[in-house]
C-alpha cells in the first residue's frame, strides 16, 4: 500500500492538461461489446479504474490493441460469455463498480448478462434497481444469488417499452441506454440523466447506428436496430479533475493555466466556483487561474448564508463537493455544503478538522465552513485516503498546509487521478510517491 509525502506550503505556477473523463469512459468501454466490428476511442485516462475495465473486456475475449498511451482500439468479434459465471470474473468484476455496465451491452447482443455486486468507492448506498428495474421492463427475467452476490438478466429478445426511472442514475441510465438500442421497436427513457458524459454516449453509439433522439434532455426515445457497426470516439476532458486543478490554485495561491477544458460541458461548475469568490478567466478554450491572496464567499442577496447542494445534471455534481468544502476553508465567509446524494462522502471532514479547519459536521449530508481568509493555515498531519475525491481533497489540503503531510491508501487517488503526484511536481509541488 502507498502513500504521498506532501510537503505543504509551496506556490506553483505553470499548465495543466486535464485528463479524460473517468466517468464518461467507463460508459463509451461497455459500449464496445454492442458490435462485433472495431472501435476506437482516443483521449482514455490511465487510472487504475479505468485498466481494470480493459482488463475484464480482455478476459471476456474483447481484441484490445494500445494504439498509444491513450488511445485504444477494440473488437468485440469473440466475446467469451463463460467467463461471466467463472470464479476469476466473480472477483475482477467485484472490485469495479463500473463494471456493472457491461451488462446491458451484454444483455442486448447476446441474451445475457451477469456481474458480481460491484465495489467502488465506500461513499454510502448506491443501489442497482435502477438498473435492473430498466432491464425487467424490456422484457429480461431478473435473478439474484444471494449466497454469491451475483445478479443475473437473461432474455431471448428485448422490447421497446416506455419507462420513467426512479432516479436520474448515471450508470443506469448509460446501462438501460445500451440494452436498448438493439430491442425490438421504440423504448422512451423518462427522467434520464442527461450529464455531458451521456450525451457522449449517445453520440457514439448514434454514430455506430442507433437511433438515439432527444440527446441532452431527461427525455431520451430510442428506436431499435438490428446491428451496430465500428466507430471512433473521443472521451472528454474531465470535469471533476478540472475543478480539482481550480482547488489547487487556489488553496495554494497560485497561478495556473488548464487547457483545452471543454467550456461548454462544465455547467456549473464555473459560476459556484465564482461564488466562492474565485477569479479566473476564459482564454478561448482554457481557464487561467491568477495568483490570488483571498476569496471571499458571496452571500446571497437577502444576506443568508451561501448554502452549495450537488444535484442530478444540470445541477452541481456530486463528486466536486468535497473540493468545494477544502477551498472553502480559506476563504472568507461561511458555507453551508449540502452532499444530497451519498451519506458517507463528507465524513472526511475530520482529517480537516485535525488540520486546524473550522467545519462543523451538522449530519451526514451537511457540513457548515467557516473561512479563515489565510489568517491560520492548516497544519500537516498524517491521514487516510478514505475515498477517490475526499482523497484528493486531502491532498490539496496536504499542499496548502504548513509543514510535510502523509497520506495513506493512495491507490484510492490513483483510481481516478492519472499520475498526480508527476503532475504536481511539473508545476512545483514537493510530493513524493512511498511505496510502503
């Protein structure tokens, strides 16, 4: 198990280059399994999340040919479907919570898909009916063994139906998408996510030839086909790393340049950075971040205290909240974070707390910041990374700190960040990776 040396209070000053989208990716990887002719997908991260996914599709018979450092090829012509009920899928897919995913790419070509109960971050309860709830109205038969937590659909045919989720689930979504595209006449999908990276997938698989409509709403129709064919695809920068490069600058007052960010797929994001009073501006397709010595958080109009609450897309997305929560140590003024969906994620708050941070765990989804505008810098500690985005929250706390931190379970950080503590050392960060 490995852990960071961080030695805290350092400016950094240089470019950054986000990574591909980890959350989109996972999606546009099942979806290789829908035709037996080649697909290429550019701009994939390396991330340890992301190599396991390879992995399996390798170990199910999908050709995988590593084109360059990011760029893969795949053919999906002899898929191995009996490693789906073998005791080495039983553990590879249980230790990767997106490989729930494969299932409806698996259930629509072939009749059948299974997967282990995934793992995945320890963020609270993330449920699969959704999923299968989207399964069972296409028309597969449904089964659970309870002793090996292991989910299984099976289906001679699917069949277009119209369906209203219980919740705008991501992952789900992106699933029931995939097992429809090649069900028998029209499936509406109502109360979809509509998220950026599920537009992306409809895009490809549209480009593949489905028959996708109502592509950025909460409404998708999709009309079956017989077949999809190859096509090339490229994944988009990652939203949630380029708010974690804004928590950076920030926190370490500094200045930074992120490029090629893909401005008009960040909803939000920008304005609730704004509102926390951070400057930075839109220089064609890149976000430069000046040196700034303070920030102060915006009241709302009536003076009442900013509350931030993630929401379903177009809201606020979840998995920058903990970022949000270490900026707004520094700042000045008060924060109330609202973490609506998951009711571990702000558990993390008391390595904060540890470091001199004024935050005040209120329940398990709300956590009040008071600001110290750098009148007292947090302080180096030794902490474990409990999850991938409270890991990197950590670890932006660790730079902005006065002394040298440890952080430990880094293999948490890595499953979403590629080769952070090289990255941070290009733009002046003193980190060191310890093998332990």
């Amino acid at each position: 198990m490995a852990s960071f040396k961080i030695e805290g209070g350092h400016k950094l000053n240089g470019t950054i280059t986000p990574q591909g989208a980890k959350n989109e990716v996972l999606q546009i990887l099942c979806a290789v399994l829908l035709t037996p002719e080649k697909v290429t997908i550019h701009n994939v991260p390396d991330i340890i999340d992301v190599n396991k996914l390879i992995f399996i599709l390798g170990e199910l018979g999908v050709k995988v040919n590593k084109l360059s450092s990011n760029s893969y090829e795949f053919q999906a012509d002899k898929v191995n479907l009996e490693y789906l009920e073998s005791s080495d899928f039983k553990r590879d897919g249980s230790s990767l919570r997106g490989s729930i995913m494969i299932v409806g790419p698996l259930l629509a070509r072939f009749g059948k898909g299974y997967i282990p109960k995934p793992g995945g971050d320890k963020i609270g309860r993330r449920r699969l009916d959704t999923h299968f709830e989207g399964f069972i109205n296409l028309g597969a038969k449904f089964r659970y063994n309870k002793e090996d937590k292991f989910y299984g659909v099976e289906a001679d045919e699917l069949f277009g139906t119209d369906m209203l989720l219980d919740e705008a689930s991501v992952t789900g979504t992106a699933n029931i998408l995939m097992a429809s595209v090649l069900a028998k006449g029209t499936t509406t999908i109502y109360n979809a996510a509509c998220e950026p990276y599920i537009q992306q997938l409809c895009k490809m698989l549209n480009l593949m030839g489905a028959n996708i409509t109502g592509v950025g709403s909460n409404l998708l129709t999709i009309t079956g086909v017989d077949s999809l064919g190859g096509c090339e695809h490229r994944v988009l920068p990652d939203m949630i790393e380029i708010g974690s490069w804004i928590g950076v600058a920030v926190m370490t007052r500094s200045e930074l340049t992120i490029k090629n960010v893909s401005w008009e797929n960040l909803g939000q994001i920008p304005d609730i950075f704004r509102k926390l009073g951070i400057q930075f501006e839109k220089r064609g397709d890149d976000i430069y971040i000046p040196e700034q010595e303070s920030y102060e958080i915006q009241n709302y109009i009536d003076g009442s205290v900013l509350t931030i609450a993630d929401a379903p897309w177009p809201g606020f997305t979840p998995d920058l909240l903990s970022i949000v929560l270490v900026i707004a140590t520094q700042a000045k003024g008060t924060v109330l974070i609202h973490q609506k969906m998951f009711e571990s994620r702000l558990f993390f708050v008391d390595k904060l707390i540890d470091m001199g941070a004024k935050v005040i765990l209120c329940d398990p989804h709300r956590a009040t910041v008071i600001g110290q505008n750098f009148q007292s810098s947090l302080k180096s500690t030794t902490m474990t990374s409990p999850d991938i985005r409270a890991g990197i929250s950590l670890l932006i706390a660790a730079l902005s700190a006065t002394g040298t931190s440890t952080i430990h379970n880094i293999e948490q950080i890595d499953r979403g960040y590629e080769n952070i503590e090289a990255r941070l050392k290009s733009i002046g960060a003193k980190i060191e990776r310890i093998n332990n």
